[in-house]
C-alpha cells in the first residue's frame, strides 16, 4: 500500500519536472520572453523535482 503511493508521488514529481522544463525553457523562448534567469530559474527547479522523483519512487523489491 505505502509503496504504491510512493511510485504514485514519484510520477507526479516527475511529470511535473517535465511540464517545468516544457513551460519554462521552450514557452520563454517561443514568447520572445526568454531570460537566462528564467532559463536557470526552469533547470534547477527541473533538476530538484527529478531528484525528489528519485528520491520518493521505490527501489525494486529484489534490490532490498
């Protein structure tokens, strides 16, 4: 049940880090609004929720 839930919160970290990436690297570019701040802004947070993801899902249960 706990692990479930886990792999569920894990997906939803890592959607989310590609929706970040896709909104803040590509919707800045194609609306002539694209700053480097922004572009940093979009990887770091891109690069915390795929750690989170990573972090959350659960490793195989013949690695435990």
């Amino acid at each position: 049940m706990n692990r479930d839930r886990r792999k569920l919160i894990g997906n939803i970290f890592a959607d989310s880090a590609k929706y970040i990436l896709t909104a803040g690297i590509i919707g800045n570019f194609l609306s002539g609004k694209f700053t480097l701040f922004m572009t940093i802004g979009s990887l770091i947070v891109f690069g915390l929720l795929v750690l989170f993801a990573y972090l959350i899902t659960p490793k195989d249960k013949e690695e435990i």
